[in-house]
C-alpha cells in the first residue's frame, strides 16, 4: 500500500492559517486598535 498525498498536519495548518497567522494581517491590527468586540467569526 502507497501512502496518500495529501497528510494533513493541524499544528502547520493552525500556524499558516489559523487565528494567530491572521492576528499578523492588517486587517485584524486595524480591527483591534479600533477596539472592535470580535476579530474574527
């Protein structure tokens, strides 16, 4: 038996496009220094 392509990894994945990735993007800098409730949904 081969093994699949595709083997998922949650931390790499959690780290590339989880919540902590995207607290980096400017879109959530801006949220938060307007003190928004909710960053994220």
């Amino acid at each position: 038996m081969t093994k699949r392509t595709f083997q998922p990894n949650t931390r790499r994945r959690s780290k590339k496009l989880g919540f902590f990735a995207r607290m980096q993007t400017k879109i959530i800098k801006s949220r938060r220094k307007k003190g928004r409730k909710v960053l994220s949904h």
